[in-house]
C-alpha cells in the first residue's frame, strides 16, 4: 500500500500551503515571526526556526550599529587614511630627493623644500601661510622619515579604528598644524623646521585621552610618549615647540570628540558638534597664527623701510631672509 500524498493545493490537514513569495511552491515551514509560509528559496536561518527575507530585512534595519568610543561607527579594514598619509610623505620625500639640487642623503637642496619648510621670518614677509601645514610633510634626510613613518605605522591604525577616517585625519592635521604654530608664534623666526613629528605627538595626545575614556591601561603608552618627550628635550637639534604643541592640540581634539567626558558612558555629542569643536580649534588656530604673522610683517616691514627703494611702484624688501636663516631643524 502507498503511503498518501499530500494534495497539489493548500490543505490544512498536511499544514502545506503556497510561499507568499512564490505561491505555486508548496511549503510546510512558516517564518518564525510573520507566520507566512515560506519555501526554501525563502527561508533565511534564525535563532529559533525560518523567518522570511522581509522580516530579516525589517530585523537588520532596526538594529543600530555598534559604535566606537568616539562615535564613530564599529568596522574592520585597513587603515586607508594612515596608509596614504604614509604613501604621501614618502612621496614628498623622493620628489625632494629626486628634484633638482637634492639628494636621498641631502634633500634640503630641492626648490620644492626651500618652497615648502616653514621659516616664520617668511612667513611674516610674504603671509606664506600654507608653510605651516606644508612643512608637515617635509623631512631631513632618510633617517628623519623613517623614525616619522614608523611612529605613524604603530600608532596610527589603532586610532583610525576608533576615530573614523575623518575624525583621525582631523586630529592628524590640527596636530600638525598645532605644532607649527607653536613655531611660529614662540620659536625662533630665523629657524625653519620641517616634519611629521608635530601631527604625530597629536596622535599620541589624542590616544591618551580615548584611553582615559574607556578605562584602558595605558601605562605602556605614557612610557612611549615619555621616551619620546625625553629624547626631545635631552637631544639637541630638535624643535621642542613642534612636539608640543602638536601634543596639546591633539588631546584637545580628542577632547572636543567625546563632549569633555573623560570618565563614564555619558552620551558623546552630535557629529554636528563635534565638527564644530573641531573647526573652532582650527579657528584658535588660524588666528594665532594671522595675528603672529601680522606682528612680524610690521616688524620686517619697519625694519627694511631705510632700505627700500624710492622708485615709484616698489615695496619694502627684506634684506638678507634667506641667507640669515639657521640650520634646519627637525620636528
């Protein structure tokens, strides 16, 4: 005797009936949530059961996405920005290697890096204001990047992660640009510096205050900075004004970032407030660093008025700005 077969249409006594997708496919399974049938095209694995393609789609909108510590959303990858950061200054390095005058063992020969280093005596003389974010990404010789790039390699994937792209690369270039104008409003006018090292001690200040935030250890980190202060106090040569100020600006971005709160799980603020906190130390900055230069094109001025020419139509020069520079300093 044959076993029964169950009917070719719905029929509640075998409890088939038609997919709500595809009603000509007969299905025993119903979705775990909705209730309808659904055939095996369908049917998508849950905890307990099926649920049908809608109720999944319903599911995943309704979950919010897990969130870092800054607010930026939680995701694996690579670290895009801080590997074109790298790629960015390695290509400047080779172009002023590479380009008329310079050398892989002596690059400060180059046009582009007389064009580029950040002296604030031409800064005052001429408002080259881009000097103070171009400089950023010169270096002094192989060695120079090498120590740069490492630094931004071990630390920068990290805070990437957790910053997001556009938060990192914020903090990234108020720490450069905090550091030049530290420069530039305490340091020596005649000394030109150049570097990374200004946007790198931003990064380290801007992870010892997610670190504060989240309760983590970082007792290995204060050790590295620590390395790092000490060696830029102790050795010679080296712009300590860079280093610092790109340090406190980069804590103060991170600052900004998380509302203030540096203990506990309070509610970070919008992405439209953290933006404007970081625009408005992009602000402190830029006027800084427009009332310095101002100060020093009065001074300059002031000081080559006997030796201006009285032909009609010309200016003030500048005796002597660029032969009366110092030995270029590292940052």
């Amino acid at each position: 005797m044959q076993p029964t077969q169950p009917p070719a249409g719905p029929d509640p006594q075998y409890g088939f009936a038609g997919c709500y997708r595809h009603p000509d496919r007969l299905t025993g399974v119903r979705c775990a949530r909705c209730d309808r049938p659904i055939c095996p095209e369908c049917q998508r694995p849950a905890a307990v059961g099926f649920q049908c393609p809608d109720d999944v789609r319903a599911g995943r909108a309704s979950v919010r996405r897990a969130r870092t510590v800054a607010g930026a959303r939680s995701r694996t990858g690579r670290p895009v920005v801080t590997y074109s950061l790298i790629a960015l200054n390695v290509l400047v390095y080779l172009l002023t290697a590479l380009g008329s005058g310079g050398s892989l063992a002596d690059n400060t020969g180059s046009r582009l890096f007389a064009d580029w280093e950040l002296a604030p005596v031409l800064v005052g003389a001429d408002h080259q204001y881009d000097r103070l974010l171009t400089a950023a990404f010169l270096h002094l010789g192989p060695i120079h990047i090498l120590l740069n790039m490492l630094a931004l390699f071990v630390i920068g994937p990290a805070l990437e992660q957790v910053l997001g792209w556009w938060r990192y690369l914020a903090v990234y270039l108020l720490g450069a640009l905090g550091g030049s104008v530290a420069i530039l409003a305490l340091g020596d006018i005649h000394q030109p510096v150049v570097g990374a090292s200004g946007a790198i001690f931003g990064l380290f200040g801007a992870a010892v205050v997610l670190a504060r935030r989240v309760g983590f250890n970082s007792t290995a980190l204060w050790i590295t900075i620590g390395i790092n202060f000490v060696y830029t106090f102790s050795v010679p040569g080296i712009s300590k004004l860079g280093h610092v100020g790109g340090f406190v600006f980069g804590a103060a971005a991170a600052f900004v970032l998380l509302g203030g709160q540096l203990t506990g799980r309070g509610r970070l603020p919008s992405l439209r407030v953290q933006a404007a906190g970081l625009a408005g130390l992009l602000v402190l900055l830029l006027v800084v660093a427009f009332g310095r230069t101002e100060q020093l094109h009065s001074q300059l001025t002031r000081a080559a008025a006997p030796a201006a020419s009285t032909a009609a139509g010309t200016g003030p020069s500048y005796p002597q700005l660029w032969t009366g520079l110092g030995r270029i300093t590292p940052v």
